[in-house]
C-alpha cells in the first residue's frame, strides 16, 4: 500500500520554513515559503487563499510579491483567478510577480481575462515573468534557481502524450536549501537539484510502479530522497 503524506506538512530551520497545505494529483496544491518575515506562494492550486487566510491573514497575503508556479495543470493554479480578484478586492498596493516556465499558457490566459474584466479597477502591478532559463536569480535575500523538468499529459484520445513547459524551483537562504520538483518524472534535473540539499519536496504521483514520462513512481522518488538531508514525498495518489 501506499504512504500518503498527511497535510499540512511543515518545515523549519530558524527563519526558513515551508508549508505545504496539501497536494493531492487532480486536486490541488498549495505551498507557502516563509524567509524571514517575506512570503512566497509556490503553486497555488485551489484553496490557496483559505489556506493564506488562515494561516497568515489578509495584511501579510497583501504583502506577499512573488508566486512560483511550476506547471499549468488545474491541481498547479486553479487557485490563481481567486488569489488575484481576492487583492484586488483587498486594494493590495505593492506589485506581484508571477513566475512560470515559459509555454505554461494557462497563466497569461488567466491574467488576460482577469485584465479585461477589472480593466482599470486593479489596485496593483502585475509582473508576468516567463522564465526560459535556468539562471539563478534573487528575491528577497532568496537564491532562486529554476531547473527543467520532465512532465506529459495526455491528448484527448487518452493515448497519445505531449511535453508541458515544467520547472522545479530550488530556494536557498542563509545557506538552506529546499528543492520542489513540482510534477516530473525521474530526469537528471531533479535527481541533481534534490541531492544534498536539506529539504526535497517530491511528488511520487504514478500510481505504480512502471517508470513513465509523467510522474515519479514511489521507488524512484524514495531514492532521490535519500540523497537529501530531508525529504517529503506529496502529490501521491489516494
Ligand atoms: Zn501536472
């Protein structure tokens, strides 16, 4: 049988902490970063601003500047469309920066729509930054470094498959290091990312254990936890 991760699942060290309030494949995911006193939301699938708003509340989600998302599946940014209408409705003032693999259409067709329908009533900046590389970059006193990573999804005869524009993300501060591989298959990319870095955030979505293009089985996504200080596997099937 499989082991499922209940959530919230929680990490600390000193001022550098994650949260993942769950995720579940075909569901949702939802993922706060905390780095000091600055908050970073890492793909917001649905429930995201009832999670935000229990856990930090409306003053800090109005603060928050950056989201990560790291594919366009529903269960990835379904909660996107809510989380922007939300600050606007809050009157947030300060910019907001969403980051994605360059290709994920899903997100410049949700901030497309959401620009023409409040047209001028939106209270704040909105940053789309289409990331088309893997160079390292800074946030907040946060490294941040995109890596590729290998994720299919089925065409509609059920059958055939295609590559989805797909990252995972590491996040270093104070020298800690936490790597989320969002959805991907066992790659190169995610077994060098993961490999001691202090926090490995893996899914083990496949639903057995025939190795595919699409999702690590449980093996493959234990083995490359192994090669962190610490490891979550989510995103397994319930
Ligand atoms: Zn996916």
């Amino acid at each position: 049988m499989k082991q499922n991760k209940k959530y919230p699942i929680i990490w600390k060290k000193d001022d550098f902490s994650i949260k993942i309030f769950c995720s579940i494949p075909n569901i949702a995911t939802g993922i706060l970063l905390k780095a000091g006193s600055f908050h970073f939301i890492i793909d917001p699938g649905d429930g995201i601003l009832r999670d935000l708003n229990k856990e930090i509340g409306t003053k800090k989600i109005l603060e928050i500047s950056d989201i990560f998302v790291s594919h366009g599946h529903h269960d990835h940014v379904g909660g996107v469309w809510s989380l922007l209408t939300y600050l606007r409705v809050m009157n947030k003032k300060s910019p907001l920066t969403i980051f994605f693999p360059k290709g994920c259409v899903e997100i410049g067709s949700i901030y497309n729509a959401f620009k023409k329908v409040y047209s001028k009533t939106i209270s704040y900046e909105i940053n789309l930054q289409k990331l088309n590389h893997t160079n390292s970059f800074r946030r907040k006193s946060v490294l941040i470094k995109p890596f590729p990573v290998i994720h299919r999804e089925y065409l509609h005869d059920g059958i055939k498959t295609r590559q989805v524009p797909a990252f995972g993300y590491t996040f270093t501060y104070q020298g800690k290091k936490i790597c989320y591989g969002g959805d991907t298959a066992y790659c190169k990319e995610i077994v060098l990312n993961a490999k001691n870095s202090d926090l490995a955030i893996l899914e083990a979505g496949h639903d057995d254990e025939t190795p595919d293009e699409m999702h690590m089985t449980l093996a493959e996504a234990k083995s490359i936890g192994e090669t962190a200080k610490k490891y979550f596997l989510v995103h397994v099937p319930e």
